[in-house]
C-alpha cells in the first residue's frame, strides 16, 4: 500500500506545488491523477520517489517511509518503483536494448553500471520484454529512429526491467495521438493485470479515466479536490475540478 500523509511541496521561488495533500493506493490499483496543467499532478507522482523532495508530509510505501529514507536505503526503495516520462527520457544515440537495460542499473553494481555491462540473465529478460510490447525487431537500432508511440514502449519495457510493484506514469501518452495513447494505456493496464503492479497515472482526457481507471483523484492549485471512482466525476464535479469553462473532450 502507499499512503501520501500531508504532502506539501513549496519550490524555492515561493511557487506552492502541492498544498497538504492525503490519500491511500491499494496494492494493484490503477489510480488516474488529473487536474489542469499546473496543478501539481508531475510534482506529486516525483515527490512519491523523491525525485522531488517534498517540502513536508510523509509517503509510506509498503509500511516504509520514503521521505525519510536514506541515500542507500531509497535505493531499495527506487527498485520497486518504475517510472514513465511524458518525453519518453531515452538516451536517443544508444539502440533500444541498451536503453532496456538501463532499468536494471539499480541492480548493478558502480563498476559494471560504469561499464555498462549486464548479466546474459539481464539481456534476455530485456528482449523479452521488448518482445511483449511489440518491438523485439526494434532492439539493435537507435532509439532516435523511433515514432512516438514506440519510444514511449522502450519506456515501458525499461520500467519493467526494475520488475517494479509500483510504476508512476507521468502524463505517459499527453504528446501522442489517440490511437497511440489507446495503445499506451492497454499495455499499462496489461501491466497492472496481469503483473497485479500497482500505476499511478496523470491523464488528461476523461473518457481514458473511465476507460482504464480503477480509481481517481484530483488535483486544482495543488489541493486533493476529489478521491473516488471514475464514474462519480459527473459535469458538476468536472466543472470543480477544471473550472466552469472547462468543456469535455473525448479522445477516440
């Protein structure tokens, strides 16, 4: 279980990101966090592995305080969480298995990680999982020489490689089209179901809330707004979340 406990995330321009923010993930989950661009939704998902350090309050992860861990001790702690970038965050001049294999650099010792060697054991685990996300052909060419809806799936199969029990999904299909973004988000719902991995996931587009959502929560100007599922998100709360403006927009 992870329990985010009066998160507040203030940066040192005075800027509030995240204002006392509270609420529980049960193990398996696949929980959307939405909210308007600025609301906080990246500063909370990097603040969970401290990416970002947050200004006060707790994260509890499996009974363990992350905001409170050590250097050696959040090392552990990052093996277990995979994350996904909106800019995919590929080395573009290195080929894809290479950029696989980065997932497993907390597994390595500093000599071989500087070295860039991994295990027979850790090659065939990355062409596996390049195997399931469709791109086993893709693993000896550049990264850079992908569309897309590709790179964001080297990005998966990197998470994968940390065989992580919590993946945080930072806005994972917000510059891709919807058929790209449909496709994304299958392969992380495979990956919650089957894989039974707990994903925290910022989204934009309502109807892939309800489409892929198990649960959601809400962010406006850094404060938790709404918690519960996707379907009691009717116009009126739609309209607290993103202002009264705010028109739904469905995502083929």
């Amino acid at each position: 279980m992870l329990r985010v406990e009066h998160l507040t995330k203030i940066y040192p321009n005075g800027t509030t990101a995240l204002r006392d923010v509270s609420f529980e993930v049960n193990d398996g989950e696949f929980l959307a966090v939405i909210g308007l661009s600025g609301s906080g939704k990246s500063t909370l998902l990097r603040c969970i592995n401290r990416l970002i350090e947050p200004t006060s309050g707790r994260i509890i992860w499996n009974d363990l305080d992350v905001t409170a861990a050590p250097a050696s001790e959040l090392r552990n702690i990052r093996r277990q969480i995979g994350m996904i970038f909106q800019q995919f965050n590929l080395v573009k001049r290195s080929s894809v298995l290479t950029n696989v294999l980065a997932g497993r650099l907390g597994y390595n010792n500093p000599s071989q990680s500087l070295l860039n060697y991994f295990s027979p054991a850790d090659q065939k685990l990355a062409l596996e999982n390049l195997e399931q996300l469709g791109l086993a052909d893709k693993a000896h060419v550049r990264a850079d020489s992908l569309s897309g809806g590709q790179q964001q799936r080297v990005g998966i199969a990197r998470a994968l490689m940390q065989d992580p029990k919590l993946v945080l999904a930072d806005e994972p299909v917000a510059s891709l089209d919807p058929v790209l973004a449909h496709s994304i988000l299958k392969y992380l719902e495979q990956m919650n179901k089957e894989r039974k991995i707990t994903v925290l996931c910022s989204l934009h587009f309502l109807d892939l809330v309800h489409r892929y959502a198990t649960r959601a929560i809400a962010l406006k100007e850094g404060q938790l707004v709404f918690q519960g599922l996707p379907k009691e998100i009717d116009d009126a709360q739609f309209k607290a979340i993103y202002g009264q403006e705010a028109e739904r927009v469905t995502i083929i």
